[in-house]
C-alpha cells in the first residue's frame, strides 16, 4: 500500500455517510447506464439511499408553510438534494428497466443462479412483462403456428430465440487501483495489466468481473 492509498482511505473515512452514498449512487447510474448487461441490483445502498429520500419527503411535508426565514432556506437545501438523489434513482432504474424490456428471457434464466441480479420489484416486472408479452403474442399470431413453433425462448436448431446482451461491445474503462482485465469479452484474449487512474477502451467481457470487483468503474 502506497501513500496514495493511505490518503484515500483516510479521506474516505472522513466523507459522510450521505456524501459516499451519493458518489456510490452516481457510480452505479454511469455504470448501469454504460453496460450492455444489467449489474447485480446494490440492495445495501439503495435501501439507504430511499430510506433517506423517505425521511426527507416526511421532513419537507412536515415543515411546509413554516413562516420562519431560516426553516424556509432550510428546506429549500433539502428540497434540492432531495430532487438531485430522486433524479439519480429514477435515471438508474429506467437504464435497468430498459435492459428487462429488452432481454426478459435471457434474465429469466439467469435468476436461478443470480436471485440478487434484480430487486424484488425488477423481479416482479419481469414476469409481470413475459406473461403480457407471451399473452399479447398468443393472441396475435403464435397460436396460429404449429405447437413446436409457439415457444419464445426456443434453442433448437442450433438457432437461439433469446435475445442477449452483446458482450463485445466497447466501454470506457477507468482502473480505480491496478488489476488485471482480459483483451478480449468473456474472459477470453491475453490479461492485460491496468494501473490506477489508466483510462481505456475495452470490451466489456473483458471488464466485467473488474467491475463488479470495483477495481475498475465505467465512465
């Protein structure tokens, strides 16, 4: 460990809670927004964080219409990081729900072995949108096919019906302490060292285990 490493960890203790809540929660919105994959839901920090916008929401309906000058400027501090957290969250989730509308089956396959993946609401979307989905296609034309032609998520043939994420696409890359990443998506290629603050051009395979390490943020 260097002197580096020393100055961060002592400048990390010294943010508040609330203050590395809200860089961890901007981390996670590049990052979900960045990834051609949806990332391991943060169960930890998202309860703080709505926890805090709870308590918030509660404190500026508690003290509305207080005539004093300095509770009004208070609240008007309140009020704008409330809208800063709620805007963070609300852009978070819909990165996440737009990869659930995109790959529903490809996710459902994956929950047996990753529950954590989503949030218990994801999760109940996420069948909610299959079973409408499934419904709405029934009804449209697949109950006119054959009964071997009406399955969405058919991998016969050597031809996959299941959309997935690509992942060979490119990312921005920042090294937050050295690591190892791969040259090539899933695994693959040669390891490659990054140092600390080295800033690439990779895919995303490649990254991914660093990432979900938290050796290596997307940018």
């Amino acid at each position: 460990m260097d002197i580096d490493d020393l100055l961060a960890e002592v400048s990390a203790g010294a943010i508040p809670q609330q203050q590395r809540d809200l860089q961890e929660l901007t981390r996670a919105w590049v990052a979900e927004r960045c990834a051609p994959e949806i990332l391991e839901w943060p169960e930890n920090l998202m309860g703080r964080v709505l926890g805090r916008i709870r308590k918030q929401i509660e404190l500026v309906e508690e003290q509305t219409g207080d005539m004093d000058a300095k509770t009004n400027f208070k609240l008007i501090i309140v009020q704008t990081e409330l809208e800063r957290f709620k805007f963070l969250v609300r852009s978070f989730l819909r990165a996440r729900i737009k990869k659930i509308d995109a790959h529903p089956h490809h996710l459902l396959s994956l929950l047996p072995t990753n529950p954590r993946l989503l949030s218990p609401s994801e999760q109940q979307y996420l069948t909610a949108h299959q079973s409408l989905l499934s419904a709405h296609y029934a009804a449209s034309f697949l109950s006119q096919f054959p009964a071997p032609l009406q399955k969405l998520d058919d991998t016969t043939g050597g031809v996959s019906m299941i959309d997935r994420p690509d992942t060979q696409s490119a990312v921005f890359a920042r090294a937050l302490r050295d690591c190892e990443v791969w040259s090539e998506g899933g695994g693959e290629g040669a390891r490659v060292r990054m140092r600390r603050g080295d800033v690439w051009v990779v895919r995303w395979g490649g990254v991914r285990a660093a990432v979900e390490r938290g050796d290596v943020e997307l940018i």
